[in-house]
C-alpha cells in the first residue's frame, strides 16, 4: 500500500515513495525490526522510539527525509540479510507447539546458545519468542551472523529428533482424554517437572502439547555426542511407569474398581498379633489379613492337587 497520493507530487518525491513503497512496506516484522535497529545504531537514535505495529510505514516516513535513503536502504537490507535466519530453517516448528515449547527451553540449555538475547521482541507466542531470541543473539553486545545462528538452530533440531526417536508416550496421552492429559499435568507438576510455557490453558490440545514437551525434557541430552546415540535414561523410564500407574489407578478409582477397606472388629491382642505379623512380613495390616484369609480359604475348600472341595 502506498504511503501518500503521488499525484500531487514532484518527480522526485513520486520517484522517492515508489522506491519505499517497494523496498520498505513489504518487509516482514522481523526484517523490519533489525532494519529498525540496526538504523538506530548507524544512523539516528530516533529510529529506535518507532513502535512495534506499523513499524514499516512508520520507517519509511522517517527515511523519506534522508537525500540518501536509497544507499541507507540497500545497507540496512545488506545488514539483515547476514543477521537474520530465513524463515525455511524454522519450518520443522512453525505448526508444531510441542516442539517449540521443547526448543525454546533447550537453546537456553546448550552451552553454544549462552550469549545474550531476548524474547520479547515480537508478540506473545512461543514461536515469536524464538524468532525473537535467535533474531537478537549477541555476543559481547554484537549480534551473531546468520551462519552461527543456523549452525545452533540445526544443533537444536539434532537434540529433537534424537528425544522423538525415543518417544514411546505420545500415542499412550491421547488427544482427545481430557481426563489423561489433566492426570498427566497434575503429576509433571507434583514432581516439579512441567516447564514454562505461554498457552491456551483452555485448550487441552496446547496442554498435551506442554505436557509431551515437559516429558520430553526430562534429562534433555543436551550435549550432541549425547543426543547422537541417545536412550531414555532410567530416570525418566521410571517416571514414565509411575505416570502411567497413576492413570491406571485414577481410572480404576474413577470406574469403582478400588478396593474398598473392610472394618472387621478385632480386639485390642488380635489386632496386635496382626500388626506384628505383619511387621515381620514386610507386609501392611490389611494385606496381611488378606493373605491369612486366602491361605485357610485355599486349605479348606482345595486339595492338594488343587480341585476343589465341596461340602454338604
């Protein structure tokens, strides 16, 4: 869209919004912001006040005032190019929640990745905070090139496809178990294991994907000669089983299928006797009793090749 009416200008003004109308307004946000940046550091502190929404319009208005704004222009565009990853190297996580809740707290992990950035340069999303985080790397106040951005980006994906390789508990929480998915919540949480992340918290499809990320980043083979021949660690197969059991349990309860405790009234020596058997048995009161009763039950009505007794 053209910033002004060109009707109603001189040649070179017309000539001037034309070259900005094609060089400046179909910037992305992201191109936009470093160009901004970047105009700010070079040229006028001034470029640094223009706000986030319309900032292209907002940069070409500025630009138009400068007799150069061409040779300003084409090395502002320069600079991004060499700053800025293209946007295919994020496409293996622009649709995916899951693995963009993963990354986002891997690169802050990786040891390659400990250089200065930021995630809110952008909007709200995960996927902005990443965009944002690998747009503004520096290091010792300069930002990275392109090349070293790709290379920790691709290092990223590496450590992704290792920990999907090894995924045997996504299919297990099913999309659509609301029930499960909030099971499986409750239980990252109570062991302190479900990490940050911006969601719907109404949507229980954003939630599953934050819970598969928070199971994914247990023990997170950060280091890549790790992650090249990565195994679940015992750690999380045993978190994994108590998860699972939890469910298993939550659904027996929820069906009814419990045990039920039974009172019997014993008196003050019997129900010493019992506790102190089961002491010894290593075994609960109750289930001590339960093996006593099964134990005579089975003396009583089987013999001793296991066929049942019947009495008249």
């Amino acid at each position: 869209m053209a910033l002004h009416k060109h009707n109603d200008l001189d040649q070179e003004s017309r000539d001037r919004h034309r070259y900005l109308d094609k060089k400046v307004i179909p910037l992305s946000a992201r191109e936009a912001m470093c160009l901004r940046d970047y105009l700010a550091e070079t040229l006028d502190n001034e470029f640094q006040e223009l706000s986030f929404e319309n900032l292209q319009k907002q940069l070409a208005s500025l630009l138009f005032e400068y007799d150069n704004y061409r040779d300003i222009i084409n090395k502002g565009l320069l600079f991004s190019g060499s700053s800025l990853i293209s946007e295919e190297n994020f496409q293996w996580l622009i649709n995916d929640l899951r693995a963009q809740i993963f990354t986002i707290n891997t690169l802050q992990k990786i040891e390659a990745a400990k250089s200065e950035s930021v995630l809110n340069k952008y909007g709200s999303s995960i996927m902005d905070s990443i965009y944002s985080y690998f747009d503004f790397l520096s290091l010792d106040g300069k930002l990275l090139n392109s090349n070293r951005k790709v290379d920790l980006l691709a290092k990223a994906k590496i450590i992704w496809d290792a920990v999907c390789e090894e995924d045997n508990y996504s299919e297990w929480l099913k999309d659509d178990n609301i029930k499960q998915v909030r099971k499986a919540r409750e239980y990252l949480k109570k062991d302190n294991r479900y990490v940050d992340a911006n969601i719907d918290n109404s949507n229980y499809s954003e939630i599953r994907s934050r819970v598969l990320a928070s199971i994914d980043l247990i023990d997170n083979p950060i280091r890549m000669t790790l992650s090249k021949n990565y195994k679940q660690s015992d750690t999380k197969v045993l978190f994994l089983k108590k998860m699972k059991n939890a469910w298993v349990q939550q659904k027996q309860r929820d069906e009814g299928k419990t045990k039920k405790p039974y009172h019997l009234p014993l008196t003050v020596s019997t129900n010493a006797n019992l506790k102190e058997l089961a002491g010894v048995n290593n075994l609960t009161p109750a289930k001590q009793l339960e093996v006593l009763i099964n134990s005579e039950h089975k003396k009583v009505f089987f013999d001793d090749d296991g066929k049942r007794k019947y009495y008249t």
